[in-house]
C-alpha cells in the first residue's frame, strides 16, 4: 500500500499536479493570480482616488472665487465647502487632516495644507441652482453621492412625493457629472500644467486671495 501511494505522489509530481512540498501547483498558481488581481485592484482604486482628489482639490478653489462654475440645464451652478473637510495624502498615505466648521475648508490652514502635498478626499458641498439648494458630501475615491439633503419638497401627495424626491436626486447627480465633465476638460488640456497648476499653487501659499466681497458673499451663503 505504501509503495502504491508512493507511486501516486509521484505520478502527481511528474504531471505537475503537486510541488515539492506535495501542495497542489493548481492552488499555488490560483493564489499567485489572487494576489496580481489585488495588486491591479490597489493600483485602480489608488488611481480613481487620486484623480477624484485632484477634482475636489480644483472645485475647492474654483469655488472660492465665487459665481456660477459651470451651466446645468439652462442655469448656472454655484457651489460651496462648508463644514466638515478631510484631506489625504497622495499614494495611499495615511497623512490626514479634518477641517471643521463654517468656511473651514477655505482656512488658511487647509491652503498650507494643501500646498504641503494633501488633497482634498472628502467634502461637504452646498449646490445652489436657480432657487434649488442641494446639499451632498462626496470623497474621493467614487464620488458617490452620501448623505444628500435635497430642496423642500412643492408637492403635498406621498406618491408624488416620491417622484419629486426621485427627481431631484436625479438632478444633484447630474450636476456632479457637469462638475466632473468640466473638470476632466480641464485636466486633458494643455492648460493643466502651464497655468491651472501654477494658479493653484499660487493660491495653496496665499499669493493670491479671492476677493473681500466674494468672501462676504460665501460668508452669507454658509449662514443661509
């Protein structure tokens, strides 16, 4: 019996069924393949966040000088930071900071941070559309909408309640689509690193400020 099973090990060897140590090849190749799989995951998902912080680092300071960023559906979209405000370093580091507060990601301290090498990864952003105001906190890494608080609803019927609630949720994802759509046109071109970039370092040391009125007006739109 032992000179049989003997064979058998052996058999299983020749074939490259089993390794030396009599584990299965097969599952050794399967957990190699697991494991690049993981790798490839980590590098995507680095990737997206990366890229995700870029667009919340740019729509922080694009914010700051005030107006309309980009047009949705025949209206201009205002948008503003407000409270809570988490930034990240790049390539997977643990570095973090959290702003709090009404206006803080507008801080001085969020600029110094910023220009030491984080990014913003999560954000709480106020929507203004036409008499619309939508609220909505959004990070990096997917861009999900979370914890969204949508306008006062116009209809009284609990069915149309729903369509209307339906509606506008619609609507504050479309108009984080506009924001990134404007963003990626922004980032593919030439402009990016000749002038974007150097504005916005420019703006991370405190070179350049938004202007006192504009300040005053997101100082009442926080309070609104």
């Amino acid at each position: 019996m032992a000179t049989r099973e003997q064979a058998r090990i052996e058999a299983a060897f020749m074939r490259g069924d089993t390794g030396v140590d009599g584990g299965a090849t097969e599952e050794e190749t399967r957990d190699e393949a697991q494991v690049e799989r993981d790798k490839a995951r980590e590098q995507l998902l680095r990737g997206r966040a990366y890229l995700g912080r870029e667009f919340l680092t740019w729509l922080l300071w694009r914010s700051e000088s005030g107006g309309a960023l980009v047009d949705f559906e025949g209206t201009g979209l205002e948008v503003l930071y407000m409270g809570r405000c988490t930034l990240r370093g790049v390539n997977g580091d643990v570095t973090e900071m959290m702003a709090k507060g009404t206006l803080a990601p507008y801080s001085e301290n969020v600029r110094h941070s910023l220009d030491r090498g984080l990014l913003v990864h999560q954000a709480r952003l106020r929507f203004t559309h036409g008499e619309k105001v939508y609220e909505v906190t959004l990070d990096a890494e997917f861009l999900d909408i979370r914890a969204a608080k949508l306008p006062e609803l116009m209809t009284e019927e609990a069915d149309d309640q729903l369509l209307e609630r339906l509606y506008l949720t619609e609507q504050l994802s479309g108009m984080v689509d506009a924001l990134v759509v404007a963003f990626m046109q922004v980032r593919a071109s030439r402009s990016w690193s000749k002038k974007i970039v150097p504005e916005m370092k420019s703006w991370m040391k405190g070179e350049s400020e938004a202007p006192k009125a504009t300040k005053v007006q997101l100082a009442r739109a926080a309070r609104g």
